[in-house]
C-alpha cells in the first residue's frame, strides 16, 4: 500500500521511521516533508495545510492511507476531505479536531463532564478581561491562554497584575497571535509535575501510549523562553501505576466519551498535557494529535506495528492487546539553531552521523541545497537514544548528540535530569 503522510517535522520523522517497519507499506510519501527524511521518504513539495493539493495528490498516485501529522490541517479539516474521497486517515474529523483548535471549546467541554481542570473565566473583549483583572483575580500568578492554535506560544504564565494586563493587551489588542486571540482563556494557576500522555483512540477504546516529559523552555534549567520543545524523556518517573489508573478513570476515558456524547467521536491520536497536583491529576491541555517532541521517544519503544495500530483505529476495532510497548527508556535532545526560538541564521551543512541500533536521528528543520543537507529550521533534529535505564539513554543520546555537528548548533544539557531527580 501507498501511504502519505502530512507534515515536514521531527514527529512525521518519526512517524515515517515507524511505518517504514510495516511489510504491508510499499512506498511512503511526505507532504511537505524535509531534505533529512529523503532516505526514508518521497518529499513532495505540497503544503501541509493544502487541503486541496493533498487530497488531488491522493487521488492521483494511488494512496491508499493518510496520516494526518500536525494541528492546522486537522483543524482545517484535511481528514474530512480526504475520506469524502474514500481514503482512510489516522487522525480526527475537524469536529473532534477542535479539542485542540478552541481551548474555549476544550474547557467548557471539561466543565461540562467533571474532567478535572484548572478554574477559569472567558472572555471576548479586551475590557472586560481587564476588569477582570482589576476587580476579581487577585491570584498570582495566573496563566491567559489565547483561544486558537499558536504555535505552541499562546499561553502565558503572568507572575503579576502587570504581566496580565501586558499578556491580554498582547493576545487580544495587539494580536500578536492573529485571530487565535480574538478570545482567551483566563485561568487558575496550577503546580506540580508535568506529564505527557499520547494514546491511541478510535472513538470508543482509548490506549494510552507509554508516558513522557517535555523540557519546554529554551534554556538549562527551565529558562528563558517557552519553545516548541528542547528535549522529552520516556516514561516520566511521576507518572507510576497508580496515577495512570487515575488518569485513565478520571480523565481518559471521560473525555472520549464526552467526545461521543457532543457528536464529535474523536479518532486518531489525542494528547493529555497533565499536571499532577497534591490534589490529583489535572487537564492543562489536549492536542489532537501526536506531540513533537515526545512522538521522538515513545514511537522508538512502541514493539507494535504502528501501521497495524492506525488501521484499526480508522475502522473503528481498536483493542489494548493492540498496543504494546518495550518495558525501556527513551531519551531525545533537541539540537536547535542558536537564538532559537527567536531569531536564528539557515543554511549551515549538516553532518549526521552513522546512528546504532539503540539510535536515531529525526530531522526536523533542512533542505537540500546544491546536493548538502543543510539547516532549514529553528529546531533541526532531535537524537535520541534507547536504553534499559532512563541514564543509560540520556548518556547515549548525548554521546549521539556529539558526533552531530552543524554550525550555530544549541542545545540543552540538562534534558532528563529532572526525571533522574524523581527516581531517587
């Protein structure tokens, strides 16, 4: 079978690495795709969000299956469009879709079905979220969230009453986000770990998939800015037995059922960002869609055929015994061009190193240019390392990292450290 997959990134990187196992694909291809996945897949030069481009590219070079990657697409709809035409998808509808596409929608969704979250207020005008601000929260610090997708960059954690009034006029005078701030989310802040949770679903089975911990801010030690993500360790030592029990009662399978019961089923692959407070387990978000980077360590211990996996959840014949994953660790630090997440130069050759069988290295950001693979992108790879302990893959995912060499490379140094801490 011809399979497609939609996006340009580490994560469909990694996807397409996961596929590639699967003796019922003959050929890959990846829309838009980038210089570093041209050994693994045909790149074709059709924009993710393309809906039009994608489905005339389906029809006309025999696709069987698409793989619907990244938020926007999905958003807009592509998975609609592409079944109209008869082509199964792993993704959901744009109904389901906006689980991630309105965090307006997802609250008031977790409002409605007692799925723990934090308390919050909506607003649509700029006024009366100032006055908000002015005559009723009083607590500090407090997170703004703007309504739409954002890059990843639209939620903003204000320390004071100042920071708030900047993050609102921002978000929704400013606009700096565009129309994603029309509305904004206003809403308690809460502490504890984080956790990632990626699972399976086709709408009535949920499968969680093994869980993770994403390091989002640019540098060491949880500073400087907010990023798409610098690094992610798989499991997350926070997350034990007995809390994943929790979430799963109390979280998962709620929310899919909330899903149905709103005439929106949700199929494909719905992310839990978690945070684990003294009071349990609460919702930060959802994505409607595999994470980036967690995709880089929870596919590389996934034993199960993933395009097996994604079949059953297109025909609606998920079951847990479908999904199992290698009882390891997983390790991926992010090497970014230097002023990441700002402003940053292009164009450096890359040197990628002859990875191991414990390795692998997902190219997020190159081109090609006059036969070089050079860098095309603020986050350009991710190494990643699998090992019987969470040190020893954070050990080799470094050693990785230090046969990887491009000019203006940054990284953090301290990706699963954090985790280490917890296990002691």
């Amino acid at each position: 079978m011809k399979v497609m997959v939609i996006g340009s990134g580490g994560r469909e990187h990694a996807i397409i690495k996961s596929l590639k196992k699967s003796s019922e694909i003959e050929k890959i291809y990846a829309l838009p795709g980038n210089g570093g996945m041209i050994n693994d897949a045909t790149c074709v030069d059709i924009k993710a969000t393309d809906i039009e481009g994608a489905v005339d590219f389906a029809l006309n070079n025999d696709i069987g299956f698409a793989v619907v990657a990244p938020d926007d697409p999905l958003v807009l709809g592509m998975v609609d469009a592409l079944e109209e035409k008869g082509i199964k998808c792993f993704g959901p509808r744009k109904n389901a879709a906006i689980i991630e596409g309105s965090k307006v929608f997802s609250k008031n969704l977790m409002k409605k079905y007692n799925i723990p979250t934090a308390s919050y207020e909506v607003f649509d005008n700029a006024l009366d979220a100032l006055k908000y601000l002015d005559e009723v929260n009083s607590s500090y610090p407090t997170v703004i969230k703007a309504d739409g997708l954002a890059l990843g960059k639209g939620v903003i954690i204000a320390k004071d009453k100042d920071e708030a009034v900047d993050a609102v006029k921002s978000i929704m005078e400013d606009k700096v986000f565009g129309e994603s701030g029309s509305k904004i989310v206003i809403e308690e802040f809460l502490e504890g770990p984080e956790v990632s949770v990626l699972s399976f679903t086709d709408g009535n089975v949920v499968v969680p998939m093994v869980s993770s911990m994403d390091h989002k801010r640019a540098k060491d030690n949880d500073e400087g800015l907010n990023t798409g993500g610098m690094g992610t360790i798989a499991p997350n030592p926070y997350y034990t037995e007995d809390v994943a029990k929790e979430c799963y009662d109390k979280i998962f399978v709620p929310t899919i059922e909330a899903m149905k019961k709103e005439g929106r089923p949700f199929k494909g692959c719905l992310y839990f960002g978690l945070m684990l407070t003294k009071k349990g387990p609460y919702v930060i978000e959802y994505n409607c869609r595999f994470g980036d980077p967690e995709t880089q360590v929870v596919l590389p211990l996934l034993k199960s055929d993933l395009f097996d996996i994604m079949k059953k959840v297109a025909d609606e014949n998920l079951k847990e015994e479908d999904v199992v994953f290698a009882k390891k660790s997983a390790a991926c630090v992010i090497m970014a061009s230097d002023g990441y997440p700002v402003s940053y130069e292009k164009g450096f050759e890359m040197k990628l190193p002859e990875t191991k069988e414990y390795e692998e290295i997902y190219v997020a950001g190159a081109a090609i240019k006059d036969t070089k693979l050079v860098t095309n992108g603020g986050r350009v790879l991710g190494a990643t390392a699998i090992d019987d302990s969470l040190e020893g893959a954070i050990k080799k995912a470094y050693e990785l990292v230090s046969r990887t060499h491009f000019e203006n490379a940054y990284y953090r140094k301290d990706i699963g450290q954090k985790a280490l801490a917890a296990k002691k």
